[in-house]
C-alpha cells in the first residue's frame, strides 16, 4: 500500500499528469466560486427584521459553512473527480509501470455513472455525520474517518479495476482486500477534508489504486 501510496507521488508532476492536475485544481476552484457566490447572493436575500448586524452574522456563518462544506465534503467532491480523471491518470500510470495489454472494461460514461452513485452515497453520509460531529468531535472524527476510508477506497479502487473488468468481478476482488483497500481510502480521505490540498487528492487517489489494482489482480 505504501509503495502504491510512494509510486503516485513520484509521478504527480509528469507530463502527463500536469494537464489532469490543473484540471482538477481548477474545477474544485470553480465549485468554490460557485458556492461562494450562492452564499454570497443567499445573503442579499436574508430578512433583517431591522436589525444592521444581522447580514453581518449571515457572511460570518455563510464563511464558516463554507469552510465545514470543504472540510466535511472533501472525500465525496475528490470521488466525483477521480471518476472524471481516472480514465487519463491510469492510463499514465499504466503506461509506465504496466505496459503489457490489458482487457478493455466499462467506458467513460460507465466509470462517470459509477463515480455519481459513489459521490452521491458519501455526500448523504457526510452530512448525516455532521450533527454527530458537533455533538461529539472525537467520536465524530471517528465516524468520518471510518465512513470515508470505505468509501474512499471502495470507490478509487473500483473504478480502477473498472476499466478492465466486469463490476462483479470487480466488487469480488475488493471485498478480498477490504483491510487493506480501507487503509488506502483513510490514507486518501485525510488529506481530502484539507483546503487546497484536496486540490491534489483525486489525481493522487487515482493513481494509488490503479497501483493497487494491477498489483492485486495479478494476484488473484
């Protein structure tokens, strides 16, 4: 796990890989803008009851809440990227360290519609943890780190595997490394729920489980 962890950062900054990266640097900035101008318009809207300071209040939560949305929703926004990316960051990956011929699997909208329905699952989850988290951040903390790790990993890796394999064979060959496979999603998750480091995850994510994927399927 850890040398598919080291192999990845080694080739972040390839040739190959920059396009990807500010590609993906640059659609979580857009979603940032985007949220921050709903915010920022939501507010005009906000009823004062003739109160000065209650729009003041308003840009103070809205700034906060933004900043809970990145920090909360980091691991979901990083698994709706890779399921963008994975098809241009593993084909890099593929190419240097695993050049033989591998069998064609489920096309780009396939791996997209896959990524939606593992983004939209982590994105209930998340929010749903967030009153837990408020309540008690230790057992919360607890919660995200363990719901985001399967998720995470679940989600990176079967999109890796697949691009050359059936779903169900796909899903049979994660449930065999589950432990392992939810190690690598905390390891991906953490860094996702930091700002503007989780720029940088779904490119990252993307090309660890495309390591793991050819070293456990030629394992099996």
């Amino acid at each position: 796990m850890l040398s598919s962890a080291a192999a990845a950062l080694g080739q972040m900054f390839d040739r190959k890989f920059r396009s990807v990266l500010w590609m993906g640097v640059g659609l979580t900035f857009a979603l940032f803008v985007v949220l921050m101008v709903v915010l920022q318009w939501s507010i005009t809207y906000t009823p004062t009851f003739g109160l000065s300071w209650v729009r003041e209040a308003a840009q103070i939560v809205s700034s906060l809440l933004l900043t809970v949305v990145f920090v909360f929703m980091g691991a979901p926004i990083a698994q709706l990227f890779a399921s963008i990316f994975i098809d241009r960051v593993a084909d890099a990956v593929e190419e240097k360290h695993y050049p033989e011929p591998q069998p064609d699997g489920a096309t780009f909208w396939g791996l997209l519609g896959a990524g939606l329905t593992f983004t939209a699952i982590s994105a209930l989850l998340n929010l749903l943890s967030i009153p837990l988290q408020l309540a008690s951040f230790g057992l919360g903390a607890v919660v995200v780190i363990f719901v985001n790790g399967y998720l995470t990993g679940r989600t990176f890796f079967e999109l890796a595997a697949l691009r050359h394999m059936p779903s169900r064979e796909a899903r049979a060959l994660r449930r065999r490394h589950r432990v392992r496979l939810f190690l690598g999603g905390v390891l991906i998750s953490l860094p996702a729920m930091i700002p503007v480091v989780n720029f940088f995850v779904p490119l990252f994510g993307a090309a660890m489980m495309t390591h793991e994927y050819n070293k456990l399927s030629r394992n099996r």
